[in-house]
C-alpha cells in the first residue's frame, strides 16, 4: 500500500464505540470498555491513522461491589470524549445506574473519580455540548430497551457549564418511531457547525444499520433527518456510531466501528466533507471505503496499540485489563522480568467467565500466533494456569498440579451453554512443571492449540472458534487459579508474551 493512502479498519481489534477529539495537533480517541479494569482507553494519534494506547480514564469501575465479579456486558458503555475550558471531559452511560462523568486537566490525567450526573435505568450513549457563544451547555443521551422499556428516541437537556448537573427533566427531541423505516436509534455524538445543531447518530443495529444525521436551527428541535453512510454494495456492514473530527487545516473525518463477530468493533476512518447543500458526506458518497488517500497530516511512523509484553519487574502493559474490579496480590512485582500472577483460590475455577482474576487483552483482528512461557510455581493439588480465549465459549491451555505433585499440560473448553469446563485434548505429563503454550489464530477466529513441554510443540485438541460476549468481542487471557480453600495456593509466571501476524 502507498505510503499516500491508508487501509480501513485502522484499529483492528475491538476498540468499541469510539469517539474522538483533537487538541492543538494531537487527536485522542476513547472507547467502550464494559465490565473490564482499568476502563475508558485513551489513545493518541498525530495522523488519525497510527495510534498507541496511551493510559486509562478510570482505575476501577463503582460502586466497586457491584464490580468485584464479571460483569462482561455492563459497565462502561459508548463513552464520549470532548476538551472545554483546558480540560478533558467524558461522559459515558451505566445501562444499570446512569450517566457518569469524569475529567482531566490533561489527557493522562489525573481524571477525577466518576460523578453521577443522571441516575436512572438505560440511559446510555450521553455527549454534551459547551456553546461558546451563549455559554449554555447542553447534553444528549439514548435508551436501553433492557433495562428502560424505551428505545430508538434521543433525549437532550440543557447542562451546569460544569458538568455538575442537569438543568431540566429531559424532553425527546428526536423520536425515530416517527421517521419511517428507522428503529434502533442511538449512540449520539452532538456538535455545532454552520449555524446548526447536529447530532450524528446510527440507527438499525449494530450489525445492520445505519449512521444518520440530524440538524436543528435549536438545540430542542426540531431535527430533519438523512442517512449519510451506509454499506451499500461494500464489505463494511453496519457502519456505525463514531465520531466527527476536524483538522487544523479544515480537513473533516469520520472515525466509526464495524461488528465483525469474534474480533469485536473495529474502529474505520472516514474521509468527510460538507456538500452544497449543507448536509455532510461521510465515505465514498455515503458508503465505507476501504483504502484512501491519507490525511494531510505530518507523517508519521507506523503504530498502534501494543500487543507483547515481557512483563519488566513483573508489571503488565497498558492492553491488559482484568475483568472485574482487581483484588490485592493478584499480579505481584519482583526484581525480574515475568508476570508472576497468584493462584486465586475460587469456587468457580472451573469456568474462566466467571473468574474476575483473568488478565485479558483484545483477539487481534487478522490472523495471528499467540505464544506464551509458563512456569508453575504452586504445589497445590488442583492449581493451574494457562492461556485463554474468553467469550461467550471459551477455549483455554495450560498446566495443571496433579493430586501426586507432578503436573500436567491440560486443554479446556466450554461451549456456550455449557456451565463447565470438559477436556479438549487427553492431559500429558509436563515434567519440568513449565510449558510453552501457543494459539494460532486463523480467519474466522478458528483457533489451533499447541503447546511445548520440552519435547517439541504439539496439536492439542480439534479446532475451536472463539466466540464474543453478547457486546464485547472475543479476549485473550492469562489466568491462574486454584480449588476453593484455606491458605496461599502458589503462583504461576509467565513470560515472553508474543502475538505475531501469521
């Protein structure tokens, strides 16, 4: 590909429901996080092309208790991320408490702790909206059928300038039920140009739909209403809910996801431009393209978000998250290189979703070889640790301490509906109590295991394709666990984590 152009989707993993802001030359991004620790990414970009994950809004997500077990699709929904008055702010929906809001005098932080601004059952998908003409300030958000009985209508406020609260009860400003043929509206990004409100929002499921504008001489309504992307005769279903930015030359884009099933939502830049008529054109003539030139921008080197890690004084990189609220002593940090994680003694060690001890990153969008060392350091009948594919299915292998004290390579799965793990592969003894574990990760996100106990890498067990949560793609996992009981239960390490494009 020339080094003019750039291919979609620009992330390639599941970075979803993103929103974007630029400051000065710096573009951020933030993103869905649901029910994993730390939440609300923060990446940064200098070409709207190349991004690293530069650290996290959120330390541990509340009321902390709520959080303390996996909550997978919950949490953290379709966060926007907006700079007023020198300060970052983002605004996300609970589907289970409310619309929340946390800032930061710089995009590193330090973010203040989360502040309720609206509670109430549904509310998602908030942005706001600073008029710095009039001062006012102004807030949009959706519904949750699930929890709400209410969908496809946008709700707007007016808003303290301090994000504090809110000034009004709420009016429906756009009710979809109205315009024929849209359901499912949602995800509302709202801005100001031209004289107009606009509120760029999808509609029509994630998997299917739609993103639409709206515009509005009052910020109340009423909108008029267009479909400005969508997939026609492309590969790029869905496309949906993003977000509008600008560069510092006048150059407009359109940063939205696409649901590919096991890889999640992958993030897709756009090019825009605001035709004759005042309406935006999003893509090529309102339909995704796959490669176009880039932006003008300064060049940049190649990046994104990091993948391996050696664990340096055994501290984990900013792609890991755990999937719940972290407990003490999980990860321990030493001298060397390592992640030396504690065999959590659990109840439910026999079903990784229920675990909140799971350290995961997202399953990278292309094929992939995914490759681990580990060393059991535990004696404990029954302790064992390994690497997992975590969705609604999982798939995981790794070491297990027999009754006798030697260990054994063990491969696990669980379809589905299944509430516990069974056997993929026959257990082989694993003398050195250390192994070498490997997934190759071909299209389709069929996964092949293998693993190396000192006589070579070997199959283990049939193809198995991994599978996402109801809303959060497919994870890759490190675990260490133990049976319920009394006292430490040893510790697993691993080191030299690698995933490397096949």
């Amino acid at each position: 590909m020339s080094t003019e152009t750039y291919r979609n989707p620009v992330l390639d993993a599941d970075w979803s429901d993103p929103d974007v802001v630029r400051v000065g030359d710096d573009f951020y991004l933030t993103a869905s996080s649901f029910g994993r620790v730390p939440g609300l990414p923060l990446l940064h970009s200098r070409d709207l092309v190349n991004w690293t994950l530069v650290g996290h809004a959120l330390e541990r997500l509340e009321p902390a208790e709520e959080f303390a077990r996996p909550r997978h699709d919950c949490g953290v929904w379709a966060p926007s991320l907006r700079y007023h008055d020198e300060r970052f702010w983002i605004f996300w929906g609970d589907p289970d408490q409310g619309i929340f809001q946390v800032n930061a005098p710089e995009i590193r932080g330090p973010w203040t702790r989360p502040h309720l601004l609206k509670a109430g059952k549904g509310l998602i998908d908030p942005c706001p909206l600073w008029d710095e003409e009039t001062g006012e300030a102004y807030l949009v958000h959706a519904w949750a059928k699930s929890r709400s009985g209410i969908k496809n209508r946008l709700t707007g406020h007016r808003m303290r300038p301090d994000g504090t609260e809110l000034l009004d009860e709420g009016k429906v400003i756009v009710d979809a039920d109205r315009i024929p043929g849209w359901f499912t509206l949602e995800g509302p990004k709202l801005y100001q140009h031209d004289g107009w409100f606009w509120i760029f929002a999808p509609a029509g499921g994630v998997e299917t739909g739609w993103q639409g504008a709206f515009r509005s001489r009052g910020f109340f309504g009423p909108y008029e209403e267009r479909i400005v992307l969508e997939q026609k005769d492309t590969d790029v279903n869905g496309p949906h809910q993003g977000g509008w930015v600008s560069t510092a030359s006048g150059e407009d884009w359109f940063v939205h996801f696409q649901q590919r099933g096991a890889y999640g939502r992958v993030v897709h830049l756009q090019p825009m431009r605001w035709g004759g008529d005042g309406w935006p054109v999003l893509g090529d003539d309102g339909a995704p393209v796959t490669v176009h030139k880039r932006p003008d921008l300064p060049p940049q080197t190649p990046a994104a978000p990091a993948t391996g890690d050696d664990f340096p004084g055994g501290r984990y990189g900013r792609q890991w998250q755990w999937t719940a609220n972290p407990g003490d002593g999980w990860a321990t940090q030493h001298s060397g290189d390592g992640l030396r994680l504690t065999c959590v003694r659990s109840p439910d060690a026999h079903d990784p979703r229920k675990l909140p001890n799971v350290l995961t990153q997202r399953l990278p969008g292309t094929p992939c070889t995914v490759e681990v060392e580990l060393r059991l350091d535990s004696d404990e009948p029954g302790a064992r640790a390994g690497l997992v594919v975590l969705g609604d299915a999982f798939g995981w292998i790794g070491l297990q301490r027999g009754a006798d004290g030697s260990a054994h390579l063990v491969h696990r799965f669980a379809e589905a509906v299944a509430d516990a793990e069974r056997d993929a592969a026959h257990p082989r003894l694993a003398p050195e109590g250390r192994a070498r574990l490997r997934i190759e990760i071909g299209t389709g996100a069929r996964c092949r295991f293998s693993a190396d106990v000192g006589d070579g890498f070997r199959p283990s067990g049939p193809v198995f394709t991994a599978t996402p949560w109801r809303w959060v793609g497919a994870l890759l996992g490190l675990v260490a666990l133990a049976p319920a009981g009394q006292g430490h239960a040893g510790a697993a390490t691993f080191t030299q984590f690698r995933i490397s494009a096949s």
